[in-house]
C-alpha cells in the first residue's frame, strides 16, 4: 500500500501551522516587476514553488538513508521506524527540541537566512520570490519534520522526494490565500485544526507501523515482498 497520500494530508492540515508560522513571510513578499494582478499571483506561486523545491530536495536527501535501509533488507523496519519517528517528532517534549536545534546549530543558521532574507525582500521580480520560496523551506519547523520522517519511509530517493512534493503542494492553498488576500485565518478556526493535527498524524504514524508490521491486511497492512521471496519468484 502506497502511503504517498499522507502526504498531502499532512500538508493540507499543517497549512494552518503554516499560516501561523511563515504567515508574516508570505504578507511580507515584495511586489512583482509587472504591476498588474496577473504578475502579483505569479509571484505568489514562485515564492511557494520555491518551498516545494526545497522539499524535494531535503525528501531526496533522506530518501538516500531509506534506500540504504531498503537495499539492505530493512524494508518493513523502515516503515516501522518512519511510524515512529512520526510520533516522537510530534509528540516529545519542548525542551527535547530546544535541545536538538543548538546541536544543529540552528540559531546560526536561521541567523543567516534572516540576512538574505532582509536583502531579497526589497527586490523585485520573480526569481527574487522564488529564492525567498528557497530559503523558507531550509527553516526550521516540526511539521517538516514530521514530513521527512514519512518520507523516509518510502524506501526510495525518487518516493522520498515525491513525498515532500505532495506534503509543499498540499500547504499552498492556505499559504496562497493568505498571500493574495492579506488576510489571516481566523483564531478561532486556526484552533480548531491545530487541535486535530497530533491525532491526524498518530493515525499516520499507525498506518506506516501497520504496513511494516505486514499482517496480510489488504489496504492497510499488506504482505510486502521479501528479498528470499522475490528471489523464489525470479527463479
């Protein structure tokens, strides 16, 4: 069973964590050269293309680890851990996070971006927004996480970058609306999903546990191949 569709799950949910996260990025884009509304939405779309690409590129990057894990035979482990990263990552502790972004040197990190940020957001133009797109997605933030953790579990570069593709494309209908119209969800609603998002990915989580753990359940827990058994069947 493909689990690529929890993808744009996840980012169609987390769209709301989105909103609040890099809301005031996305309010704070420059204009486009062309003044016109066409040449507005454009750039509103580069700049959230721009974080897709990012996506991919950081779901290929951990899709090397999961193929080194599926190579070696590890692939209905893979799929246990990626369940199992999902819920650590969302559900451990604050100071546990505090504590993994000074050993990855965050605060620098993000220290950098913010100065190419202040020099691309004065700029006009399309490649401009597209970079910025670029920088957003390298930020730090959990739900990511969270994402790449699934991604890992593909077992494959090409799976693991398909995976962030869909999570990016699924976070850019709210992202898009609040760039165009300038206007944030409400609190009250913003609430209300946030609520649901830990109980949307534990359900997550238990799918890609479920699928490793191969108890034969069709559509949720299928047999999945053994090297032996597909050496029988070469044969």
């Amino acid at each position: 069973m493909s689990l690529l569709w929890t993808a744009l799950v996840m980012g169609l949910l987390g769209g709301f964590h989105c909103i609040g996260m890099c809301g005031p990025i996305a309010l704070a884009l420059p204009q486009s050269l062309s003044g016109s509304s066409i040449g507005y939405t454009t750039g509103r779309i580069l700049y959230n293309m721009g974080r897709v690409v990012t996506y991919a590129l950081l779901g290929a990057a951990v899709g090397l680890f999961g193929l080194s894990l599926n190579l070696a035979g590890w692939q209905q482990g893979l799929s246990i851990l990626s369940g199992i990263l999902i819920l650590l990552l969302q559900f451990a502790p604050g100071n546990l996070s505090g504590k993994l972004s000074l050993s990855l040197r965050l605060p620098l990190i993000i220290g950098r971006i913010k100065k190419l940020f202040s020099k691309l957001i004065h700029r006009k133009g399309g490649f401009s927004l597209f970079l910025i797109g670029l920088l957003n997605g390298i930020l730090p933030c959990g739900l990511v996480y969270l994402a790449l953790a699934g991604a890992i579990g593909t077992g494959s570069v090409s799976g693991a970058a398909s995976y962030m593709i869909l999570f990016g494309l699924g976070t850019i209908p709210l992202m898009l609306i609040l760039s165009l119209t300038g206007r944030m969800i409400s609190s009250k609603l913003k609430n209300k999903i946030e609520r649901l998002v830990p109980y949307i990915v534990a359900i997550i989580a238990l799918l890609f546990i479920l699928r490793g753990l191969s108890l034969g359940i069709p559509y949720i827990s299928p047999k999945l191949a053994t090297p032996e058994s597909e050496i029988t069947v070469c044969h």
